[in-house]
C-alpha cells in the first residue's frame, strides 16, 4: 500500500487529482452544511414532535422523494454524461431539460390531487401535508441548470445556492415549531426550501448573462435521452423502495410509533450516506472519460478505487456501529433508545450504497443502463420480501437486516446473474489491489480538466 507522501506526490504531479481534489472539498462543505442544518432540524423535530407525529413527518418526506425521483425520471446520470463530453454547454439542449421536467411536475401534481380526493376522511392531514410539500415541484424543474453550472466546472454556484436554501429553510421550520404552528405550516416551509435552490440557480444563470432559447429540433435529442434514462428512472425507484418503503412498511404493520423510531436511524445513516456520493460526484466526468479514452487500462484504475471504497466505508460504518448507543441518545434523546440496535445494523449499507453508486457509472459508461435497472428491481423486490416477513416479528431490527441484506444483493451479488461482464465486476469489487500499473499515466487517461473549478467562459460572464 502506498504511504501518505507517496499519495501527496501523486496528487501534487495530477492535474486530474487535483481538480477532483477541489471539486470534492467545496462538494464537501456543501454537504457538510446540509448535514449541521439538516440534522439539527430534524432532531429538533424529532424531539418536538415524539416519535408518533415524526413518523408521519417522515412518511410524507418519503412520499416527497418518490415525486421528485419521478420528475427527475433518471435523467440526471444521462445528462450528466452528455454534459461531461461536451465542450461547452448548450443552452438549447438546457432549456428543453428544464421544459420537460417541468411537464413531468406537472403530471406528478395532477396524479397527487386525484390521489388525494380518493383517500378516506382519516387520512386527510397526511394528504394535505404531502400535497403542500410537493408544490415545490413548481419550481424544482429550475435545479435542472445545475448541470449547466457542473458543464463549466463550477461547483461553487450549486453549492452555495443549496447551502443558502438549506439555512434558510432550517431556520423557518425552527421557528415554526417554536411558536406552534401546525404540521402543515413546517410542510409548506420544506417546500420553500427545496424551491429556493432552483430559483437562486435560475437568478445566478441570468444574471451571467445566459438566457433560454428554445428549438423544437432539440426535442429529439431529448427524447433519445428519455430512452436512455428509463431504465435508471426504474433503477433510482428501485432504489426508494428499499431506501423508503421499510419506513412505510413499519407504519403499516407496527404503527406510526415504530416508524417514527426507525426513522431517526434511518436519519443518522443518510448522513453517512452522503459520503459515497459527494465523492462519486466529484469523480463521475473523470470515470466517464476513462471508460471512453481506454477501457482496458481504466479498468485497472477503477479496481484500485473500488478497493479504498471498501476500505474506507467499512471503517466508517464500523466506528458508527460502536458508537450508536451514544449518537442516537446524544442527537435525539432516550425516547429513541431503541433506534441505536437498528443504527449498528443499518449503518452497514453504506459499503453497499459505495459499491453500487461506482458500479453504475461503469455500466452507465458502457451504455448498459438496464443492467443497473435490473439489480435496482432485484434489490428492491428482495427487500419487499424480507420486510414483509422481517418486520412482524423483528420491528425494525428485521427493516435494517432487510435494507442491508438487499442493498448487498442488489450492488454485489446480483453480478453473478450478469454474464462475463458482471463475473468481471464482482471480481473487480471483491478481489483487492492498491497500486495502479507502472507507466500508467493517470492524465492522459482521464483527460486533463482545468485547473480551477471555474472555466474561463463562465468567469468571462
């Protein structure tokens, strides 16, 4: 294994390195903001309201991120890989992203207000509840310019206007709950939040001077996007059923209580959770690239990254499994108590998430998005199974055993079933190795972008 100087002089000689470097750190403190200002509101929820109303609360969140996977319909990978290979961004192709999104809003708001009117009276707080939290579907289809601001290597932009949304919408919901105000009223405020984000990207954009235009011949390009993206839309779905639906199956079999406890755990992984993605989406345009420039010399590279994954994740999730007892009683108090057994378990996934966010860029990158979409079902299906005979008798600790049993199969195991390719992966993700070939050169692979997070056009706007 290579000792810390000799890392540092690797990354000191790496354009590549270096850039991924600082897209990681501000990517960092973005998250970092996110995880102080979103922890602490919803601990302070959680001990505001007790488990029974926080399970409602979390419910509906749930519900929330369902619709917002469903407007986003797969697309973000797609045209994250489109915009990584470009060499500017193209405001026609931009503007038809946005659009579409916004009509893809619009649906999953029609299809809410008939689902409302059709629930029974009882259940009409929580209707009402997720109905306003899914207005912020106006406005989300505006997030869409992130890919603009990713297209230039800024990072700073998105960062900050997440950051910004993230305060702003902690702060209100605080003080909603400090002086009494109904569930509904915190609802309204989350979707403030998550429609804040848009709009300052929309602001930033036309303010650089950039402005929408329109052509009906970009709708092709588009809709050959959209026949890409399906089976990530389905693969991402896959995915809430067991990132989500253990939270919905508690309510269901053991009551609001026991979803309300399984959720800060539930809370404290997401946290962790993080982690693999901020560095993953740092790392997408230089995986997309090495797969393009030379597949059989990346695929060395991309053994070595998948092993520290396993390293580094596993570490982790084992310092948060003996610390669970002190997190749960220090973040939300001693009624949670029993959420620390159901945090040792489920903190383990994280590994799996890791494995599983890298492996779908390679076989994004190889254009076999439907392999992703097929472990996605796999895994969600198994979890569904498990759950359903895991929860009557365990409660949570059978929700955590089944997430982590499913995210195992879905982003390791399923590899067996995917013929010569798959075998390959699975040997890539099981099979160690620390140094990259000699004479590889790590620039040249992965092309080299700028030195700064910013291009020159967008400093020149």
């Amino acid at each position: 294994m290579p000792s810390p100087s000799q890392l540092w002089a690797a990354i000191s000689k790496s354009a590549t390195l270096q850039t991924f470097g600082k897209n990681s750190i501000v990517q960092a403190g973005e998250q970092l903001v996110n995880i102080i200002f979103g922890l602490a509101i919803t601990i302070y929820l959680a001990r505001q309201w007790g488990p029974s109303i926080f399970g409602v609360w979390s419910i509906c969140l749930a519900l929330l991120r369902i619709a917002m996977t469903c407007l986003s319909y797969g697309l973000d990978t797609i045209i994250l890989r489109h915009c990584s290979q470009q060499q500017a961004p193209d405001e026609k192709f931009l503007t038809g992203v946005i659009v579409l999104r916004a009509v893809n809003a619009a649906l999953i708001l029609g299809a809410a207000l008939v689902g409302i009117h059709l629930l029974p009276a009882e259940d009409r707080t929580l209707a009402n509840l997720t109905l306003v939290m899914m207005s912020a579907l106006l406005v989300l289809p505006f997030e869409g310019l992130e890919f603009w601001f990713r297209a230039t290597k800024d990072a700073v932009a998105p960062a900050l206007a997440r950051s910004i949304s993230v305060i702003a919408g902690s702060l209100l919901k605080a003080a909603l709950v400090a002086s009494g105000a109904a569930i509904i009223y915190v609802g309204a405020a989350h979707a403030f939040q998550i429609g804040l984000f848009g709009l300052i990207l929309l602001a930033v954009y036309l303010w650089r001077g950039h402005r929408f235009r329109f052509d009906t011949s970009v709708l092709g390009q588009i809709g050959g996007l959209y026949r890409d993206a399906w089976p990530l839309f389905i693969t991402t779905l896959g995915y809430l059923v067991y990132a989500r639906i253990d939270i919905m199956m508690l309510a269901w079999l053991r009551g609001d209580h026991a979803a309300g406890t399984y959720a800060a755990t539930v809370r404290i992984s997401e946290v962790f959770d993080l982690a693999p993605v901020i560095l993953l989406t740092a790392a997408s345009p230089f995986l997309f690239n090495g797969m393009r420039n030379n597949v059989k010399k990346f695929s060395g590279l991309f053994q070595v990254f998948l092993t520290y994954l396993n390293l580094l994740f596993f570490a982790g999730a084992l310092a948060v499994c003996l610390l669970s007892s002190f997190l749960v009683w220090l973040l939300f108090g001693s009624s949670y108590s029993e959420s620390a057994g159901f945090l040792s378990i489920h903190i383990f996934g994280i590994v799996f998430i890791a494995q599983g966010v890298a492996t779908q860029y390679w076989w994004v990158a190889r254009r076999r998005q439907r392999v992703v979409m097929w472990r996605a079902l796999a895994g969600g299906v198994l979890n569904v199974i498990l759950n359903l005979l895991l929860i009557p008798d365990y409660g949570g600790y059978g929700a955590a055993i089944a997430t982590v049993i499913s995210q195992f199969f879905s982003c390791v195991g399923m590899n067996v079933f995917l013929g010569r390719n798959g075998w390959y992966l699975l040997r890539m993700q099981l099979v160690p190795k620390f140094r990259l070939n000699k004479g590889l050169n790590l620039d040249e692979l992965v092309g080299t972008p700028p030195k700064t997070l910013i291009s020159d056009g967008a400093r020149a706007q």
